[in-house]
C-alpha cells in the first residue's frame, strides 16, 4: 500500500467533544485490525490476552499477553492475527495527544514532545527505538491495573473523571519511563546500535532532502541533545559531517558514473551552495570535483546525463 493510500484515524473519528483522550477495549474482529493505518494521535497498547503480530516500519514484532506498545502519530502500523492461537486477541487502546498532560503542548503532536513538559522532563528515556517502542512481558500489576482503571473511569464518567484518568496516565507514563531505563546495559547497547543503524539508513535514503537534528532525534524518540551525544560516541564523529560524507560519496558515484554537469551533481546530492560544496568535496576527497571525475573516469561507464560543463 503506498504512504498516500494508508487510512488515517483522527481525534474527530474517536474521542468525544473536547477530550484529549480515549480508551477502548479492542478485539481480533476489530476494523483496523489486520490493516495498515495511521493515527493523528498516540497510540498505547496493551494486550491483555492472545498473541497476534505487530507490523510498523517494514518490521515484524510479536505481541503477546503483557506486551506495550508505543505507536507514535502518523505512524503506519498494524496488528495482525496469529493463526497458530485459538486464543482471542483482547488489547486495551489508549490514546491521548499531548497537550492532554500540559496546555503548552497543544501544538505539538509526537510522543517526544512530551519530554519538553515539567511533568516528565527528567524522567524521558534515553535508550529508545523508533517509530514505536515495545515493552516486553510484563505483569499485568505493573500496568495492566492502570489500564483497567483508565477503563473504567472512561466508561463511567463520573464527576472529575478526566482528572483521574490524567493522574493514571501520568502514572503509566512514568512507570513506563522507569521500565524502560532499567534495561540491561546489554539491551541497551543493541537498542543504541539499532538506533544509530536506522538513522543511517534514512540518511541514505534521505540525503537530498534538507534534514535537521530536531527532525532526526525525533524518528527515534529522542531529546536533541541525547540523540546527537550518542550518535557522536557511536560512529565517532557528529551526525552533520556524516550526513556530508554520505552526500560527498554519492556525487563521487554520479561523477564517475555519469556526465552530469557538476553544478546539477552538487544539487542532486543536497548541496545548494556550490562554493560550499567545491570546498567539502576537496576536503574529503583531496581533489575539485573535475580532478576527481578525470582521475575515475574508467571507474565506471558513463549513464545518459547532462552533457559535462
């Protein structure tokens, strides 16, 4: 299914009038279950039984009784039935948009902006993946009680229920946070090398595009500041100058392997200040983009281009 054809659920297709939050008891028959769709909120999930498979990113994670998900907004994701169960798939769906915590919120929409609100600003985890997150196996009285109370004050709505419900999310958030620090040094260090791996990848995928520190640390979840000191400690050297090796390295292919002109190369591989670029490509190379091309010429068959200024 192509990203413009996934479904997308908004706050005015669930939440009642002038709530921020929402909760249900969903089902294997569910109508979403099965289908990739987004939301314009965060998603919680908690599955109280069966087991089914999730599907978020091109990944495939199993879901099972005691299983948290964390899906982010305008995240493409879907559970999906095991076949080998008979047991029925039974989650609890919460979902909430930021500024449901803290009016200063409300014009924010990812689950890492929460980290920017008093309630939670020195308790956001530092050791996450994204686009969602997924916490393993736990009991049902670390958050499933919480869960189950949300439920019911949702359901019942008595006087000052959405302050109760806002104190229960408070405290799943943060136990949650306390769940997900407490990770083995381990876990750890495999969840900071597929952080780090998935950022390469949508650096090569991405190279053309303009692309901020804000925008990358929040693919994954992460405050700024953290996310560029773990990049650093990881490949040695700021996400900026590897992002310009990786932009350098594809105009050396274009160079060598097309007759494109160098201006139109320097454009294509992000670089929008010509200047710029001639002085970034000797530094890393030790030679101006016509030194290099004549130097590699035989590297590779010139493809159909823009004939060579």
């Amino acid at each position: 299914m192509q990203p413009d054809k996934v479904p997308v659920i908004t706050e005015r297709d669930l939440f009642r009038p002038g709530e921020k939050v929402y909760i249900q008891m969903s089902t294997q028959d569910a109508d979403f279950m099965g289908v990739i769709h987004k939301h314009t909120f965060i998603e919680l999930v908690y599955v109280v039984s069966g087991s089914a498979w999730h599907v978020v990113d091109n990944r495939r994670s199993p879901a099972s009784k005691g299983d948290l998900f964390i899906i982010n907004y305008d995240t493409p994701h879907a559970f999906f039935r095991d076949e080998k169960t008979q047991e029925p798939f039974l989650v609890y769906d919460l979902l909430f948009t930021p500024d449901f915590f803290d009016i200063s919120l409300i014009n924010n929409v990812g689950f890492e902006s929460i980290n920017s609100s008093f309630l939670f600003y020195s308790l956001f985890p530092t050791q996450q993946i994204g686009p969602d997150m997924h916490i393993s196996g736990s009991s049902y009285n670390v958050f499933g009680e919480l869960f189950n109370k949300i439920y019911l004050e949702f359901t019942g709505c008595e006087e000052g229920y959405i302050n109760i419900i806002r104190a229960y999310v408070i405290e799943l958030i943060i136990k949650m946070f306390r769940k997900m620090n407490a990770a083995p040094r381990s876990e750890s260090v495999s969840r900071q090398t597929q952080i780090v791996d998935k950022t390469l990848a949508y650096l090569r995928e991405n190279y053309q595009k303009h692309l901020s520190l804000d925008e990358l640390a929040a693919q994954v979840f992460l405050s700024k500041d953290y996310f560029a000191r773990l990049f650093r400690e990881t490949t040695g050297m700021p996400i900026s100058t590897l992002l310009q090796k990786i932009r350098i390295e594809e105009a050396c292919k274009l160079l060598t392997g097309t007759n494109q002109k160098v201006d139109d190369i320097a454009a294509h591989c992000g670089f929008h200040d010509i200047k710029y670029f001639y002085n970034a490509f000797k530094k890393l190379t030790g030679m101006t983009p016509r030194q290099y091309r004549i130097a590699n010429q035989n590297a590779a068959p010139a493809q159909t281009g823009t004939t060579q200024e």
